[in-house]
C-alpha cells in the first residue's frame, strides 16, 4: 500500500468526559522506578489499556507500574526492536502508544490524540508527532533535538517495529501515517553528566551495527562528520536559539560521531602489546 503523511489539527476534548481510547500503551523499561509514574500517570483515563514489559529490572520499577495499574511483564532484552516488537504482542487494544519510560504526554498531545481518534482514524496505520526535550534549564526547540518526530501510534494490525536489530529501531507501517500536533515531552538526561554518560554505549551499538553490515572505518568519516554534525545542528537548524544548552548540544553530538567512529579504528586495529 502506497504510504503517504498527513497532518491533523486535532479537536479539543476532554480526556475523562469520553470512554477511553481503544489505545494499549506500552513501556519496555529497565530500573525506571523514578520515571514511570509520571510517564504512567500522563496516560492514565484516558486509554483502555496500559502493558508495561520489564527487563532485567532490580529496583521498585515493577511496584510502581502495578500501582498505576499497569499490566506488567518481565521478558528477557533482545535488542531495541525484538523487545518492543515482544512487548506490542502483549497489548490488547488495536492501537498501540509506545512510550519510553522518560516521556510524558503532554496535555496538547492528549487532546490531539481525542482529536485524531475523533475522526477517521481507520483511513491511517499510525500518527507521528514532534518530541521536546528538557535540558538543563529549557525545553529545546531547535537543532537535531527538535521537532524530532516520532512515529509512537500505530495500528496493531498495519505495523511492527523495524529497523537495525541494536539501534535505531522504527516503526514500519502499512499505510498512512498522521501527523499530530503536541508535543511528546522527553526527559532523557536530568543531568548533564547522564548525557555525556550516554556516548560510550551509543558507541557500542554503533560499532556492533558497523560490524554487522560489514562496514569499515573511514578516517574521512572520522573527520567530517563531526563538523558536519555541528554546523548542521547549530547553524542550519539554528541550535544558537537555544542559547548555551544549544550550543553545548551541537558540540557534544560532534563529539559522539568523533567517538563512534574512532571506536570503530580500535576495534579494527587494536593489538595487544608486545615487548
């Protein structure tokens, strides 16, 4: 089927006058006992049906889903798109909102959501819609963290998971998809340094994903992706608005396309030392 995008304004509703949505919301999460309830609790009244699939899981993470009335599952990792694939299997409704365990829903997003459903929802397989982080001090609004748009709602029956098996999963779909107005809020990185904490295991998995497609370093890589990442993410797509964070966003993501592809030399080149 032909897929094709189109954008929906959304009609205001109140989310607790109305049945619930015909929506499973499902959250794979690991040890996110300080992030689920707000991210439960955005999607609570309003949606049928709430699957939360633990991993791995040592903290209260489990007791907290249970006590926002989520049903929850504990299922073994399988990479990013296996897992959630797993986890949509479990959902009961036939749409599904998936949602990481740091997101919220914001109210705007809500209403879109009553507005999307409102309509002609059968004519589409998913809905697409921009996500906001907060930083440090400010939600962003430019550069490569914004609009960001995500595809999270789609047709359980129309769409699955696809992508690279380690990183960079995405929803495939079947027919249309919708793009909605609100904003998906992100709370990725409470402190600078859980940012800067992140750069090694997205290097891992980039190096895993390299391996598995049989590339190979590239030193004109190495060099000029990183200046293109910060030019393109502080001066095309005007990061500068953004003010200090922004700037310190364009650098860092430079710097992350520096690591990934320098761990990609060590791990072609690497030896061991000899007397």
């Amino acid at each position: 089927m032909r897929s094709a995008v189109a954008r929906i304004a959304g009609k205001p509703a109140h989310p607790f006058l109305n049945p619930p949505l015909p929506i499973s919301v499902v959250i794979v999460a690991r040890n996110e006992e300080r992030n689920l309830p707000r991210c439960l609790a955005s999607g609570r009244g309003w949606t049928a049906e709430t699957v939360v699939v633990l991993n791995d899981t040592t903290d209260g993470s489990e007791a907290a889903a249970r006590a926002a009335g989520a049903v929850v599952y504990h299922r073994p990792w399988q990479g990013f798109r296996d897992t959630k694939n797993a986890a949509a299997a479990l959902a009961t409704q036939p749409w599904i909102l998936a949602l990481d365990a740091d997101e919220e829903v914001s109210p705007a997003l809500r209403e879109s959501l009553h507005g999307f459903f409102a309509g002609t929802p059968e004519r589409f397989a998913g809905a697409r819609f921009p996500r906001k982080v907060w930083f440090i001090d400010r939600w962003i609004t430019h550069g490569d963290w914004y609009p960001d748009l995500s595809l999270r709602l789609f047709h359980r029956d129309r769409a699955r998971w696809g992508g690279d098996a380690f990183v960079h999963e995405k929803v495939e779909c079947a027919g249309p998809v919708a793009t909605l107005h609100g904003d998906l809020h992100h709370f990725s990185f409470p402190t600078l340094a859980s940012h800067v904490a992140k750069i090694n295991p997205f290097a891992d998995l980039f190096v895993q994903q390299q391996q598995a497609r049989g590339g190979r370093f590239s030193a004109g890589a190495a060099v000029l992706r990183p200046f293109w990442r910060f030019f393109r993410a502080y001066v095309l797509r005007r990061g500068f608005l953004d003010g200090y964070p922004g700037f310190y966003i364009a650098w860092a993501t430079a710097f992350g396309a520096f690591v990934r592809y320098s761990r990609l030399y060590e791990a072609e080149h690497r030896k061991e030392p000899h007397a």
